[in-house]
C-alpha cells in the first residue's frame, strides 16, 4: 500500500460508544439519571442539574480531546509530529538527520586556455531571482585551472541548507563578482553530487518510512530463505535426556560418539515442553538418502 489511509479519529471514537460532543454527553448522562432514578429534576432550568452536568460533561470532554488529538494521532508515524514522531523514532533506533547543504561542482570556463586561472575560495555562484530569492553556491576551496585546460569542475556548497538549492543544470550561472580569467560558471547535468536537506519532521517522517520499507524487505528475504530451508536436512548426534542436572551430564560425557569433534556445533535446548524440536528429528537411514 503506497496511498496514506484517510482516517478520522473522531468517527473512530465515536464508533466505540463514547460520547465526543456536549450535545451528546448531556443526552446520555441525562439518561443514566433517569434510570438510576437518583435526581428527579433534570430540567435545564434547574440550577442543580445544569452545574451536575457541567461538572460531569467537562472533563469527559477534556479526556476525549486528548485521546483523539493526542493519543491517537500520536501512534502512527504518519500523524504524528514534534516530541513524539521523535519518540516513535527513538523507539525503533531511528537518528533524525541534521540539516545539510547541497553540494556538487560547478563549471568554470577560462577566458585563455593558455594560463593559469585560480578561482579562489568563497567564490559566489547565484541563480536568477526565483519567486523572490535568489540561491547561492560557494566554491569550498582554491583551486587552480592550470594552462592548456579550457575549463575545469570545481567543488562547491549551498550558502545555506535545505532541498530549496538541489536545483536543476542550469540554474546556477552568475557571478556576481567577476573573476579575473573566467569568462563563464554554470551548473550541467548531473553537477549535484549531495542533495541538500533541512532538518523537519518531514525528513524524520521520510526516514521511518525508509526504516519500514528496509525492515519489509528483510523480512521477505528472511521468508525466502526460511522456504529455501524447507526440505532440507542435515546429519546431526542427537542427545536428550532428563532428570537432575548431574546424571544427565554424566550420560551427555559417556554417549559422545566423537569427544573431539564434538564442540564442532552445539546446540542445547531446554524446556517443559520440546516436543516440537523432537518432532524434526529421526533416525538416519542410509537408504532413504536422508
């Protein structure tokens, strides 16, 4: 299932028998006084009975906010948020990502393919202004284009982080301060080597998906191999005994076939029950083939 079920907590609620409106916590406490028989006038112009079902209505209405808004909502990945998502996190060893910048190389041309050309560090490679902003590269170290090389890659970080600078070739192409011997920047395919990222409950949510997609994946594999098992068999000495702990280790050291291969591999188990074990064990017959 790819597509996030749509699920309403209040109707949730609701469809147990709880009351989870005024309206409806009133009517049914108004007829539990009648049945009891306890309080005869249930009026709403009775002082009484209107500050009885205040004092009723109210906390009831308090628990069954929190069980829908907080409770409930907060035990699925998928509408949880803030402390507890991180806690649902925590809970299957999950470690939220911090906030990372965008990085990868941009092209530098120079303006002579016969000289040297440093570009230095810190140098700024801006985009057009987009919905308002304008997103920025930063050249993370010197680097020099030596002669007879027209242009060359050159490493370069987002000025800030988030996903907002894993733009598209092309995007990035200004210089806002000129570079002596460069005649032209600019991004081309594939020049996003690692994509940045903010640190939102929205990465965490991404991360916890991943977890269960990786776990599933696991679990299929483990079934795999559990049926490639099936079938199987292998030749194996086979003691089981009982009684005190003394005698059964007198038999277990007098019945070895082979003393010295014996801690080859070993497996004890112990138990009330270990009928089940037994059950896949026999006798080897050299006949059958098994």
């Amino acid at each position: 299932m790819t597509d996030k079920p749509q699920v309403d907590f209040t109707e949730v609620v609701k469809a147990s028998g709880m009351p989870v409106t005024d309206a409806e916590l009133k009517a049914r406490f108004t007829d539990i006084a009648a049945e009891e028989g306890l309080i005869t006038n249930t009026s709403r112009m009775s002082p009484f009975w209107r500050l009885v079902t205040a004092i009723i209505t109210a906390p009831v209405l308090w628990l069954a906010d929190v069980m829908i808004n907080t409770v409930l909502v907060n035990m699925f990945v998928a509408t949880a948020g803030g402390q507890m998502l991180r806690l649902l996190a925590w809970a299957v060893n999950v470690t939220p990502k911090p906030a990372s910048r965008a990085e990868g190389v941009i092209r530098f041309t120079k303006e002579s393919a016969g000289a040297d050309v440093t570009v230095q560090a810190g140098t700024r490679i801006q985009t057009e202004r987009i919905n308002g902003v304008i997103y920025e590269l930063v050249t993370v170290a010197d680097f020099t284009i030596p002669a007879g090389e027209a242009s060359a890659l050159i490493p370069v970080r987002a000025s800030d982080a988030g996903a907002a600078w894993n733009l598209a070739p092309g995007y990035y192409r200004i210089l806002p301060v000129a570079v002596t011997g460069i005649t032209q920047a600019e991004s081309e395919e594939d020049w996003l080597s690692e994509a940045g990222a903010a640190a939102g409950l929205d990465v965490l949510k991404a991360q916890l998906a991943a977890f269960g997609q990786k776990r599933d994946a696991m679990l299929a594999e483990i079934a795999t191999g559990l049926s490639d098992l099936q079938g199987k068999s292998a030749r194996a000495w086979v003691f089981t005994g009982g009684g005190d702990v003394v005698t059964t280790l007198t038999q277990l050291a007098r019945d070895i076939p082979q003393p010295s291969a014996v801690y080859s591999a070993a497996v004890m188990l112990v138990g009330d029950n270990l009928e089940g074990i037994k059950g896949m064990i026999h006798e080897y017959k050299p006949d059958a083939g098994a």
